[in-house]
C-alpha cells in the first residue's frame, strides 16, 4: 500500500477511467505520447526512491540532523538550578513571545559535536563530547513536540543548556544516537588508556623508543632553537565597539528583569483578587527604578549608534524599548518614572526618539513626564537636583578601556546571532556589530499590575 503524500505518488483513476470496455484508449496517438512523456517511469520512481534512501541511510550514519535551536541558559543555582527550572523559563519565554530560534545542523565530527549553518555550512560551534554530561529527550509539553536538551560543562564553568525543536526526526531518536556515539567515542578512549596501564604494568615498551639508530643514520647538529615568539598584540577596541557591548548588556539586563515581572505576575495570576495587594515577588522600587535608568541609558546610547547599525537598525531597537516601556511601567509605582531624571537625554536622542516614535509610543512618552522629554541642555547646570548615575550590570561586568580610535562612520549590517545560543559578553570583531535579541512588542497578557 502506498502513502497517500508520497513525492513519487501518481494518480492513475484518469488513465483507468479513458480504457473502453474493450480495452483500448479513447485517446490518439498524439496524447498518448505526450502523457507517456510527462508522466515517469515505473522504474524511474523505483531509483529515485532507492536515491533518496540512500541518502536518509547516510545522513543517520553520520549523526547529522537538522534542528531549530531554541534557547541556552546557564545553571545558577538559583531561579535556574536543574533541566526543569530551564524547560519552564523556555515556556515562559514563549508565552511572552521571545523565544528566537535559528535552524541549523547537528552533527557529530570526529570527537566533537559541532552546529553549523545549514545553507553556508559555517560552524556556530563546536563541543567536546567529553563535555556532554546529559542527553534528554522531552515529547509533547506545552509549545513543544519534540524537545532535545543538552547538559555542558566545560572546565570549572557553570553547567550549560542547549535546547533544540526537533522536527524532521524526533528528539528521542536524537538521543539515542547521540548516546551511541558517546558510547562509542567513550569506550574508544577507555580501551586507549586500559592498553597503556597493561603496557606499564607488564614492562612493555614501544620498539621505536628503544630500537638503535637506522644504518644509514649520520649524527647532525642539533637545529638552533628558535627565540619564544612573542605573545600576540592585543586587539583594538574602539569607542564604537564599546557603545555597542554597553547596549547588548543593557537589553540583556532588562530582558532578565523582564522576565521577572512576568514570572511573578503568572505565580499570582490563579490567587483570589478581590482585594488588590501588591503582587508578591515583584521587584522593588529601587530595581523598577534601576531598570529605567538603563532603559534610559540606552535610547541615549541608540542616538550615537544611529546609522552605524543596521539588521536590527538602531529605530527597531527604540521600538523595542518603548514596548518594554509600555510592560515596565504600569508594574512600577505610580508617577515612579517621573521621578526617574538621571541620566538626562542627549539632544540627539531627542532627536532621535522624536523622528522615529508611533504616534501610541509618542503618547507614553510624552507621559512620562520632564525628566524624560527636556534634553541636557535646557536643564540648567547647577541644579542640585540631578543625582549622579553610574550605570551597574547584573553580572558586574564593567567597560573595558577603549584602545583604538573609531573607523569612519559607516552604515554595517549586524551578524547573526550565535543562538543565544547564548547573547555574547566578548569583544565585536570589526565588523561585528549588535548581536542581540530584537524583541517583540510585549504580550505579556498573564501579568496584571499591580
């Protein structure tokens, strides 16, 4: 019997319906042929099936699939301590609309486990199997069919969680062989050491250590050694580079805040709300406040960037944050923005926000109050009032010193993202520009302010 959406399937109820009872075709001579002509073979179907099993066969001999990496956080003993803590952050991540796959290749290469691009076949990354601590498989929870989880931990670092949507085979066969190939790659490297304890412990030797020289052998000087090369210079870093990893680390702090709100606002969400309390969880005063100070932080940052990013452009990221504005703002205190003055906006990011704003994010804007709409200049320059801000990151990194000057303003398309893969905290390359989740408007519709 055969399947009813195979590629190669061929409808034959037209050609049995033109047979006359006396079983000759109604159809010329002419017709006949030209259907003989669109229509394949028999046995050209037959090889072409035989091709493409060939080719499946090949493809599972080779651990090599294609995956949509989903999501990759590391273990912090806190809110993320096992697989589950990280399997339920993904689902909330999907709930708010932030989840940003990318399909790639998974294929297992010699001793590594490597990601790579599928049309370009350039590599994402590269893992040790001797890494791996743990495979898992998870089938049908809410949002995903076919989850595939993947425990990391590489030298004295925190455990790492990749997850990948498995569509065109199911995770659980994945895992299966990727077990074997651990297996496999495993007792390789057991039978290696077990063969040299067993050479040590019965006195054996490799001939080619203790055999005397070959007959033709002539003693010769020893080469001279070489000077130790001295340690490569250290890259440039300059300011534009700089202004950019501030940015990715300021969108980055604000999506975990983010994700705090929502994660307290869903715990509440089933509680009886006769009586309206604060929500239990939420942030305080001071981290909403601290939240947009850095939102701030940034709409001045995305003025300089204007026309020096591109793919996300510097306007997508200022509608990214009036949308994380309109989710922040109504969780915080009343008129808590309004007090927010420090730091002040730049004239350019004036500018900047006024030429490219909606006319609904201009309403919330121009709601925010003085401190929000009045650039640095009109605010006069010794009022007493303007507290002092030095910008603080979650994770305490701090700006390196800029260490070369700025190339001339260009427009430069922004890389892909490693999957987030995990946001990256290094150092852009030259033409390495913001490599970021854009986030979409927010939706988060479980949380209500409080």
């Amino acid at each position: 019997m055969f399947r009813s959406n195979s590629p190669f399937s061929c409808d034959t109820n037209s050609h049995t319906g033109s047979m006359r009872s006396n079983g000759y075709s109604t159809m010329d001579e002419t017709s006949s042929e030209i259907s003989n002509l669109s229509r394949p073979s028999a046995k050209s179907i037959y090889l072409q099936r035989r091709h493409y099993a060939a080719a499946v066969t090949k493809m599972m001999e080779k651990n090599q699939y294609r995956v949509e990496h989903l999501f990759t956080c590391d273990l912090d003993g806190k809110d993320l301590s096992n697989v589950r803590d990280c399997v339920e952050r993904l689902k909330l991540l999907d709930q708010m609309g932030r989840v940003w796959g990318q399909n790639m290749m998974l294929e297992v290469q010699g001793a590594n486990l490597l990601l790579s691009d599928i049309e370009t076949k350039e590599e994402l990354e590269s893992i040790s199997l001797s890494h791996i601590l743990e495979l898992n498989a998870v089938l049908n929870i809410e949002g995903f069919s076919s989850l595939l989880i993947m425990s990391v931990q590489l030298h004295r670092k925190p455990t790492t969680i990749f997850m990948f949507q498995c569509e065109e085979i199911r995770a659980d066969y994945i895992e299966k062989d990727l077990k074997r190939a651990l297996a496999n790659r495993f007792e390789a490297s057991d039978f290696s050491k077990a063969r040299g304890q067993r050479q040590r412990e019965n006195g054996e030797l490799d001939e080619s250590k203790v055999a005397g020289p070959p007959e033709d052998y002539e003693e010769k000087e020893p080469a001279p050694r070489k000077p130790p090369s001295s340690p490569p210079p250290p890259k440039a870093y300059t300011e534009l580079q700089r202004k950019v990893d501030i940015l990715n680390h300021i969108l980055n702090d604000v999506e975990v805040f983010i994700g705090r709100i929502a994660a307290a606002g869903a715990k509440n969400l089933k509680k009886n709300k006769k009586k309206k309390k604060a929500v239990k969880g939420m942030p305080s005063t001071e981290e909403f406040a601290a939240c947009l100070q850095k939102i701030k932080y940034g709409f001045n940052l995305l003025g300089e960037l204007n026309g020096l990013i591109k793919d996300p452009s510097a306007a997508d990221f200022v509608h990214s944050l009036f949308s994380t504005l309109k989710f922040v703002v109504p969780h915080c205190a009343e008129n808590l923005p309004q007090t927010i003055i420090a730091p002040l906006f730049t004239p350019q990011c004036i500018r900047f926000m006024s030429e490219e704003a909606t006319p609904e994010e201009d309403q919330l804007w121009q709601s925010l109050g003085d401190p929000w709409n009045i650039p640095s200049t009109q605010w006069p320059e010794d009022d007493e009032d303007i507290p002092t801000y030095t910008l603080e990151f979650y994770d305490g990194w701090q700006p390196p010193e800029v260490t070369a000057a700025s190339e001339p303003e260009s427009r430069q398309e922004s890389p892909e993202p490693s999957p987030s893969l995990k946001p990256s905290h290094q150092t852009s390359s030259k033409n390495e520009q913001v490599a970021l989740h854009l986030w979409a408007p927010a939706t988060c519709s479980e949380t209500e302010p409080p």
